[in-house]
C-alpha cells in the first residue's frame, strides 16, 4: 500500500486483551507499516474471547524510538503490572504519537502519559480518564496534539485511519479503507448510550454484574500510583 519508509508501530499484546481493539487497529496498519505485538516474553497468551496468540517482539526488543505507541483495552489486572507501566512510560516518552483504543487510554493514563490531553475510551470507562488529568470527550476518535484515542472496542478501525492518514497521508488512507470495504451500516443505531435508549443502557449496565464496583477500586489505585511512571526523555 506504501512505498516509501514504513513507520515503526508497537502495540501492546497482554494477557485478556480486548481482541478487536487490537486487531481493527492492526488490519489498518499492518499492509503500510512495520507492527511489532509487544509483550513481557513470546509465551501463547489468551485473548478476551478465547483465542490465542503471541507476541512478535519483547519488551527488551521492542526498538526504543517508535513512531506510534499503541494500547488496546482488555483485563483492568494489568494496570497493575508494574513491568507493562514501566514500558509503557519508556516508549511513551519517545514516541513520535502516543495511541489508544477502548480502555488503552486508561492504560497510558495509569503510565503517567495522559496528563493535560483531550482523550476517549469506552463509553463505560471514559469519565475515568479524569483520574490521570485527562480530559474526557465523548467522540469516536480524538486527536490532541501527538495523542490519538479512540472510543470502544470497534472504534479502532476508524482510530486507524485517522492514525494512517497522519502518518502517511490521506490517499494512503483512503485507500485503505476502500481495501478493507470500510463502508459500516449497522443493522441497529444503538451504538453509543443516547442511541441505544436507557432501557438498554440498563440492561447492558445490569450486564455487567460486579465489574463495575471491582473496576473503580483498580481505577483509584493505579491514579495513585501513577506518579511512579511519569515518562523522562532518556
């Protein structure tokens, strides 16, 4: 799709990672830059549905100055490892643009990368950003200086365009996206809470059992220890 050099992508592969916060980003980028799946060791790791995977690169592999960092959403335990903030917060300092979809933008948050942008995440999760000095917005994709998030979960294809055509332009985009077939007509417009109605939001609310009073807790921990991540130039 692109001819010239090819950006050097890291995306985060951890262990109940959301799968396709990763891998709409990934389809996007993968024919026009060089993508390394990160993680601690190359070990088969288990998605949130089931499927297996690996990871291409180490953290100590990883190359130190990227042009794209990138965090998927997934299991809320790894805002706890402190191994993954560190990396995190590494990279961060360097890269050239600093990314996100569905719950990743909390995950760059509890890295201390956040602090002072303009930033999206899950529906559910978005008023959370606030806990890491980010700015939440209620928008499919945000761009805040070399900070792009997107929303949840199927919001990483579009992500991936606006990245794409940043890193390389629009025409490379474009035709990216006329590749993929990217033309989405959902069968129903309950996509975001205000379309769904409250009698579904409810529902998916109810859903979601306990997680909601486990997530707050992990969220406030990870706020607080966020000073030990706060990214330095090396």
């Amino acid at each position: 799709m692109h001819k010239g050099r090819r950006p050097e992508v890291a995306m985060l592969l951890h262990p109940g990672v959301t799968l396709l916060d990763l891998l709409g980003p990934h389809t996007v980028l993968a024919t026009s830059c060089n993508v390394h799946l990160v993680w601690k060791n190359t070990d088969l790791l288990e998605t949130n549905t089931g499927i297996i995977m690996k990871a291409t690169s180490t953290f100590d592999d990883c190359p130190k100055d990227l042009d794209v960092l990138f965090a998927p959403g997934g299991d809320p335990n790894i805002l706890r490892d402190d191994e993954t903030l560190r990396f995190l917060a590494d990279r961060g300092a360097r890269a050239k643009w600093v990314t996100s979809v569905c719950g990743g933008s909390i995950l760059l948050g509890a890295a201390g990368l956040m602090q002072g942008y303009k930033a999206t995440s899950h529906w559910s999760a978005r008023e959370a950003l606030a806990f890491f000095g980010a700015t939440p917005v209620e928008a499919r994709v945000v761009t805040d200086r070399n900070r792009i998030s997107g929303g949840g979960v199927t919001a990483g294809i579009d992500f991936g365009l606006v990245l794409l055509a940043e890193l390389l332009g629009e025409d490379v985009a474009k035709m990216t996206q006329l590749a993929l077939e990217y033309d989405p007509a959902p069968p129903f417009d309950s996509g975001t809470p205000k379309k769904a109605g409250p009698q579904i939001v409810t529902k998916m609310q109810e859903s979601f059992g306990p997680m909601e009073d486990v997530m707050g807790p992990i969220f406030a921990a990870a706020a607080k220890n966020m000073s030990k991540y706060t990214p330095v130039v090396k």
